[in-house]
C-alpha cells in the first residue's frame, strides 16, 4: 500500500471500487483481512458507502474435500460462466499457505492460469485463519465489495469439512459439491451435513475413472440425497459428471445453476433467502464484537484476573464471576 | 416446593445444605434448572455461600455411545464405592425423559434400583436440554452444590456424542469410557475427539461377548489409544474387561481411579487441573451471559428490529450493525 493510497477518504476509495478499480478493491480486502482496529473501521466506513451500489449477483459456492479437484473446476467453470460477455466473475480461494486447505503446493503455482489474465476475472485468495472451511464473516465483506466492483457472478471456494462457525451457506445463492468417484463408499468422507446443503453434486475427474464405478457412485448419491430432507421445496439436486480436463458436464453445472437462480426468482424466494442471511450474519456478529468489546473493555482488562482468582479459590462460582464483570461494563437502560 | 422453603433465606437454605438435608440440596438444583431468572439469582446466592464448605471430592465421568451399559455400570460401580464407608456417592445421570439420552424407557425404571434406597447416595437426573451430551454450566454448579452437601464421589453420566458446547472434561478428574465390545468395528461410533479424552476405558457386558472378540476388540481400543495424543504425560489409560452382570473388573476401575488421583495429587497436578476448568467455564459464562445482556437489555430490545431491517435492506453492512447496536449498551470506561 502506497502513502497516498493510504491517505485517500473512505469515500474517495468506495468511489474507486464503484467505477471498478481493481488496486481500490485489492486494498480495501487487504483491511478487511487487517487485525488492526483502524484498518477495520476504515474498511467497513468503505463497505458501507459501497452497499449503495447492489449489483444483481449470483453467489456460488464450491466445497469438497481436498484433492476433489476444486481448483480445476472452478477454472473450467469460470471460462464457462465468460462466454457470457455481460459476466464479471470474482473468485475467492482458498489460501494456499493456510494449513488446513490441504491445497497441494506444486498444484497451487499454476492454480487457474487460464482465468487470471482475463479483465472480466477478479481473483482473490482468503486467509481461511481461525476459520475451518474458509469462509469467515470477512468473506461475506469481501463478496459485497466485488459486488460494487461490478463482479456479477461470486465464486466461494471453500474446504467442506462442515465445522466452520460460520458457513458457506449463509452467504451464496447455491451450492455446489466436489466429489471423486470411487469405490462405492465415496460418501464415507463426506458428511451428512454438508450433503444436505448441497444444490447440485458434481462427480469429478470422471476421465480418471471407470464407466462402472462412475454409474455406482452416482447411483450412490443419488439415493443418499433422497434419504436426507431437502433444502429447498422446489428443487431436486442432481448428481453431474464432471471432467475439467475433457470439459464433459461443465456447460450442464452451469445451466443448473441458472436453473436454481431462475427457480428462486420466479417463486420471489431469491430476496427472503439474501434477507435471511443477512439476519445470521447480524447474530454472528453481534456474538463476535461482544467478545471482543468485553475482552478489550479497560474495566475488564483492569479486573479480569482479580475475578478470575477468586473464581480459581472456589471463593464465587464462575457464574457470579462473569456477572459480576459483565455488569461492569453494561449500560443501564435509558 | 412448599411455601415455607420458598420464604426461606439463601442463607437458611444454605446452612441446611451444608449439614447435608437432602431436601434442600434438591430444590436448589431445581432452581439452578430453572430458567427463571429471580430462580437462578436466589441459586447462585445459595451457591455462593455454600462454596465456602470445600469437600476433597474425585469427579468422574462416565461417558459412552447409547447402549453401552451406563446406568448398570454406574450402579455396580456405586456399590463398589460405597464398600468403604467413609464415602458418600452423588451420581448426575442423563434425565431419561430427554429425547437425546437414547435412554430405553424399560431400562430407566428399573435404574440404578440397588443404589436409589441407599443413605449414602444421592441420584439426581440433569435435564440435557438444549447441551448435547447432557452437561452443562449447570452441571457443574449441581456439582459443587452436591460437595457442599458432603458427598465426596461425583459420578457425572453423559452421552459421548463429542458435540457438547462445554465438556464434561472442563468438570471431571477422570473420564471412565464406555464400550460394547464387538466385531472389531467397534471404534467406528466413537470419535476420535472422545477417546483422547478418556482416562480409562471400560469394555462392558464382557459377559455376553465371545472371549475371541473381547481379546481382538481390548487389543484395537489399545492400539487406537497408542495412536492417540496423550492426555496426561504420566498417565497409561488401560482398556479394562467388564461386567455390570458378573461383577467382573469393576473393583479394577475403581482402583485405576483412585491410583489416577493418587497420581494427580502426588504431582501436584489436582489443584492446578481443577482451577484450569474453573478458568474455562468463567469464560463459558461470560459468553453465555454476555448473550443474555445483549439481547434482555431493553435498549436491544427496542432498537433491535430497526437494525435487522437496515442489515437486511442493505443499507449497512452485519458488521456495522452490530458495532451500533453494541454501542448503545456499553459503558464508557471509568
């Protein structure tokens, strides 16, 4: 980040990111991503001037267990999605250098070389830190930036291990899970959960495998999905068999895709689902920011660890120790 | 409860507990279970004072999938105990009314029969509302109130789903697991994050099982262990053969207990281990009660609903949502 670019209003930045400028997004995410206070006011000073701007987007979720092949499919995915011309497509990855990606170095050097040099295409890596599966409340931050960039059509990658706090689910339109066909116990890694958020399965690097077993793992998931509640009332997801490296089912993920956004708009479900989450993420926040406004409150910083021997002496049960901290610090009302 | 008890001071009710009357050690649990708030401050009154009577108490935990033959081992188990007459016996199990528990309906009227008309035991069922697992901040505090109580031995049931917000670890000296020995899948129901719990394990109704199997199922428990972090650096759990039936191996369990605290204690490990989970479930509570204030304190209450309507409108941003929201409610520093 340059002096001036450090300079420069929150204002005179959301006016950047609205016109497009990629560096003004770039920077912006990198606050967001920033653990200093000041970053983070100021990014969300820049967010919030930028909501003014709502482009008409469609979020995508990718998960999968590693080695599912996400990179490649997201790539072939993406060249799919920009035979569109009208489309601008923003990638968010996973970190590579995060520990818990299971991302593999050498594939990760030449990760969608095809796409990251088109102009249409907006690619950005998040630190998945402290957050299992990647997706953390920045990540719903950094999708509506690249929405008031213009970016139309949101990929989100992310590792479906189905512990993360705060889940893909609450931030994109439609999910999409990676699987590798295999012996028939395919579905063993996978679990319940993310399978039940799952609208569309992808069967991966069907190249690799055989006819047979192809047509058992697919037999598989399909009978695992109608044994579990569906998600939404009117859809039925679909098992696809996907090649990135032949191309086969990339056009026919995409098409049900449009399909899903299609169905949630025609049945006035696309709004209440965006309002839904928007409501989860004001929880999730309010969870996260009362921590931290009582751990770094001066009052509780000056008698936390006075309460907290009294309470290691057995001389106040932990919860008259954090009543009485709490009150500290707790207005009374007006 | 009566009306006199109910007129009764928290400190009156806390002298009777502390002289061990057993009436008003169980409507004190009941109010701790309560969920109305003049019932839980009274509670914490009458806990508060009773903190100050410390038994030298061992903690157990005895955990396991459903059908592993918890009440009958905890019940042979308790008569084991009681064989040295100094001790008194206060057993926390699983309310079988909860839908969770797995509990049978048959089994859970005949439970624990031989223990329930003792004058030295104290059997209480904690409801696991809402606490997969069936422990909970409150079971901790039936645990403390039940020492101020006399009784020294704190047998604690929970169901070993590994999902529970606060463990029974953050509430016991040593966790006993449970295990129906089998075809040598046995390990497959268990998690992981459960057996690098335990202190020691118990395969149980060896009786009904195959000496073959039992031999092949004590040797995978045993190499699953060796695989495993250990939990404490000069601890060994052992996999022990058992029979609430038989009587088998049940004076094994209770010596491996008392060897374990004998071990703890020697290392001057108990104290420390002890005020560790104090230290944890203060930070469990603040976060429990933080929640609370946040969303009781009438100034939320009334500003809430505009707030969640501007996130969802997308007029702010979760994040500056929640940051107003938090401001309204916390007090300057003094």
């Amino acid at each position: 980040m340059t002096d001036t670019s450090r300079n420069n209003s929150a204002e005179e930045i959301a006016g950047q990111i609205m016109t497009g400028d990629r560096n003004a997004l770039s920077r912006t995410i990198t606050l967001i991503e920033s653990s200093k206070p000041e970053h983070l006011e100021k990014a969300h000073r820049i967010l919030d001037i930028c909501l003014q701007n709502r482009a008409d987007s469609l979020r995508i979720g990718i998960t999968g267990p590693p080695g599912a092949g996400k990179s490649s499919l997201i790539e072939t995915l993406g060249l799919e999605i920009l035979k569109d011309s009208r489309n601008m497509l923003a990638v968010l990855t996973i970190d590579p250098s995060s520990k818990r990606s299971g991302g593999s170095i050498l594939g990760d050097k030449s990760r969608m070389e095809r796409l990251s040099g088109n102009k249409a295409v907006f690619i950005r890596p998040s630190p998945s830190s402290g957050h299992l599966g990647g997706t953390s409340p920045r990540t719903h931050e950094v999708i509506r930036l690249c929405e008031s960039a213009g970016y139309n059509i949101i990929l989100v990658e992310t590792v479906g291990v189905g512990q993360s706090e705060i889940s893909v689910e609450s931030m994109v339109d439609y999910i999409l899970l990676l699987m590798l066909p295999g012996s028939g116990d395919e579905l063993q890694g996978i679990k319940r959960g993310i399978m039940e958020t799952a609208d569309g399965i992808a069967l991966t690097k069907t190249d690799e495998a055989l006819p047979k077993s192809l047509a058992s793992s697919k037999a598989s998931c399909e009978s695992a999905l109608k044994l579990l509640p569906k998600k939404h009332r009117l859809w039925n997801p679909k098992v696809m068999l996907t090649s990135a490296m032949t191309g086969r089912g990339i056009e026919e993920v995409w098409n049900d895709i449009l399909q899903f956004a299609a169905m949630l708009r025609e049945n006035e479900l696309f709004e209440p689902a965006r309002k839904k989450q928007l409501s989860q993420l004001l929880r999730t926040q309010v969870d996260l920011q009362l921590k931290d406004a009582f751990y770094n409150h001066p009052d509780i910083i000056s008698a936390f660890a006075a309460t907290a021997a009294a309470v290691e002496e057995n001389t106040i049960s932990p919860f008259t120790g954090a009543k009485q901290l709490i009150e500290k610090i707790i207005r009374s009302p007006r």
